[in-house]
C-alpha cells in the first residue's frame, strides 16, 4: 500500500533535476560562494550527473512543493 506522500510522487524533469543539482554544487552550508566560474561548473557537472544517471537506469521521482507557513 503507498503513502499519500508516496501518491504525489512524479517523475523529475531533467532540467529541474540539473538546476537542483547545480545549486547543491554552488553552495556550501547555504552561503554562495564568490566566484563566477563556480555557477559554470556546477551546471557542467550537474548535466553530467544527470546524463549519468539515466544511463544507469536510474529514475529520480519529486514531490509536491512544501508550502510555506503565512504570516497572519
């Protein structure tokens, strides 16, 4: 039996997966880092990684976005 978080899995899209990947890249403990090349590299490195990924059968599923809590 599948969790209701489980029902709203979807399959990732490439670019979306690319772009978390190379914001993960990016940043190290949530501060960006100075240089410019580190956006190119990223973006370099994440295509690879998802390239790689799909040629290893691997299938990366998202879920919803979380919501965020509003202010009153």
């Amino acid at each position: 039996m599948r969790s209701d978080k489980t029902a709203k899995l979807t399959l990732a899209d490439d670019e979306r997966l690319a772009e978390s990947l190379a914001y993960a890249l990016r940043h190290y403990n949530g501060k960006k880092r100075a240089r410019d090349a580190d956006e190119l590299i990223a973006r370099l490195a994440a295509d690879r990684l998802v390239k790689h990924l799909h040629t290893c059968g691997y299938v990366v599923m998202v879920g919803p976005p979380i919501v965020s809590h509003s202010t009153p």
